[in-house]
C-alpha cells in the first residue's frame, strides 16, 4: 500500500505550551445568552458538545475527560461530553446539530466531507497513529493462503475496512461489498467478530486497537499484517483518530474551538510525559462508560502500537481516500479544505514548536 511522502510525526511536548491566560481567558455567555468574545478576539459558546468512541484508539479523549484538562482549558464554557459507539452515528449527530466536535476515523470524515459537499466539518488537529492490522488463524502465512477464507472488518467502507480490501487488492485478491470474490469480507463489530474468530466462523480481522491486541493475547491469532508496515513513505505513520468540528460550529465559536484544542493538547502531554497514569485514565474512563476495563496485558499492548500527536498525517488521508476510490468504495472528491489547522499551529508556535501540515504529499 504506498502512500505519499510526508515528514515525519511529532508527539509536542506542552507543558508551557498554552497561549497565556490573559490571552484566553474565558468571558462566559452574558444574561442575555448572546456568546461573549475573549481577549483573543473569539467569540465563545456556554458549552460545547464533544463527542468520543469508549475506545483506546481515542485515548486522548478518554484521558482529557477523565483528567478534566477539556474542563481546565475550557474555562467558564461547560463541557458536555457525548459517546458514541461507530462513526456513521458520530458523523450523524455532528451534521444533524447534536454534538459540536468529535474524535473520529479518517474515513468517517472522508464521506461526510463527500456528502455534504465540503460543508459538514474541518479537521482541527490530529490524535492517534497506528493500532490496525490483519490478525489471522496461525495456519495462514501469506496473502496466497487467504484465498477462499473469510475475513471480518468492523464496518463495510470503514477505516479498516478499506486497508484490508486495498491490501488485498495490491496482492491479486479480490473482494466484493457483498462477501463475494476471492475473499470473503463479513463486515460486524468488532466483539462480535472477535467472538466468531474464537468459535472458527471466521479466519482473521483487519482490526484496531485494543482488538488487535485481543485477538493475539485471548484468541491465539497471528498478526500477518501490521497496518504500519505499509506507510513506508510516511514513516510507519497514518491516522487512525482524529478532531473535527463542524464548520458551523466554527464559524460562530472560533474561541471555544482553541480553547478545545488547548484541552486536546494538554492530554496528549500528559500521555507523553505520564504513561502509566494515562493509560490507567484511559481506561478507568472506558470502566466508567462500557463497565468493563480493559485488561492490563491489553491495556499496555494497545498504548504500545498507537501513536499520541497532534500532527494529523494528512497524507495518509489523502491516500486511504484514494484507496476508497480504487476499491469502488467511494466516487472521486476534491479533499482541498477539508483542514483547519490554523489554531493548532498558532497554539504549537506560541509553544517553540514546528507547525504541522495539511499538504497531500
């Protein structure tokens, strides 16, 4: 799978990395509700509706909600955070009004930005890298053994979905969106799916983390590709999670949108600097949400093969749409737009940091 050339990710350090306070201190909403300015020039809402996954691919979120650094950045304006268990539920309530923002996979974004013709979101910075591959039965040892099997991914056009069937497709094998051709594709979530590959129903899975993990540490399965492998040309790095906020949202809130990011950085800091402690946040927030942590060996595998950065790697964005197109899971679109990185880099300049990029290559 190649993918075009871009710079190597970074993971910032941010601890002083914050524009000053008299920079943004928060004014809240005056008596008669109409949105107030901060002294840097951004009008500010009451509240803002962030949406997440329960998931350690969004362990910036689970980390900036448990720690309340969304709370502490946001100032007078409430956080009302919302979960969602897929994307297409995530996209639906952010075009519909019902969240503001969310962490969400690239594709997700992709056909939303598609949908609504450039007009539905922005990506507003980076969140996660890596944490996907193929697992499979210890049988198989090649793309040439899968001929004939069935392989489940968690949503037909989803993230992992699509490396899976442009995998396939750079090795001879094909796949259709109904679970016909060479290989049978058999879309489900993941529990379910990693529940029919421990009763043999299914031969593998193009899964993310902690379900990568899962399948090796509690199912016996064998990792035959690790999705990093392939961005050669990115330097092992894609985006697997990312920060959107709709573009009416915005527009009204350019304020409230930083002083998000401010939050968004502050935890993937304390990731950086406090490992332990992050990891035990994160999944003290997926108890709190789902009821069931995540086991330690899981827990501490995941952390190991995800990425935490605020770069985006907006290249991988362009070429996992690309393979969308080529495996006729998506009709060709014009990307160009789809970012707003501009409060990102003024935050990471004010800190000493490089800004990070939304070109294609």
């Amino acid at each position: 799978m190649s993918s075009p050339t871009f710079s190597r990710r970074r993971v910032f350090t941010l601890a002083g990395a914050m524009l000053t306070a008299s920079a943004l201190a928060a004014c809240g909403d005056d008596e008669d509700g109409t949105p107030t300015t901060s002294a840097s020039g951004g009008a500010e809402a009451s509240a803002i509706r962030l949406g997440y996954f329960p998931n350690i691919t969004h362990a910036p979120a689970l980390v900036g909600v448990n720690k309340n650094l969304f709370a502490e950045a946001l100032g007078s304006t409430k956080l009302d955070p919302k979960t969602f268990n897929a994307g297409p539920a995530a996209i639906e309530a952010l075009v519909s009004g019902a969240i503001d923002a969310t962490y969400i996979g690239p594709n997700p974004a992709i056909n939303s930005w598609t949908q609504s013709k450039g007009q539905s979101l922005k990506i507003i910075a980076g969140s996660t890298s890596g944490g996907a591959g193929l697992v499979v039965k210890p049988a198989i040892n090649g793309p040439a053994d899968l001929k004939g099997k069935k392989l489940a991914t968690p949503q037909l056009g989803n993230t992992q979905d699509v490396a899976l069937r442009a995998w396939l497709k750079s090795n001879n094998l094909n796949a259709d969106a109904q679970g016909g051709g060479d290989v049978s594709i058999l879309p489900q979530d993941n529990a379910t799916a990693l529940q029919a590959f421990q009763q043999g129903a299914i031969d593998g899975a193009w899964v993310p983390e902690p379900f990568l993990s899962r399948y090796q540490l509690e199912a016996g399965g064998k990792l035959l590709v690790n999705e990093k492998d392939l961005w050669t040309d990115t330097s092992g790095q894609f985006v697997t999670t990312h920060l959107i906020v709709s573009q009416e949202f915005l527009k009204k809130y350019p304020g409230t949108v930083t002083k998000l990011i401010q939050g968004h950085l502050k935890a993937l800091d304390f990731i950086k600097t406090s490992d332990a402690d992050a990891q035990k946040a994160a999944n003290a927030q997926i108890e709190a949400l789902s009821g069931k942590p995540l086991k330690d060996n899981v827990l501490a595998s995941a952390f190991k093969n995800l990425t935490f950065t605020a770069d985006p790697i907006a290249a991988s964005l362009y070429t996992s749409a690309k393979h969308a197109q080529d495996v006729g899971l998506l009709k060709e679109v014009d990307l160009k737009g789809i970012y707003d990185l501009n409060a990102l880099n003024a935050l990471l300049t004010a800190a000493g940091q490089p800004a990070v990029s939304d070109a294609s290559s």
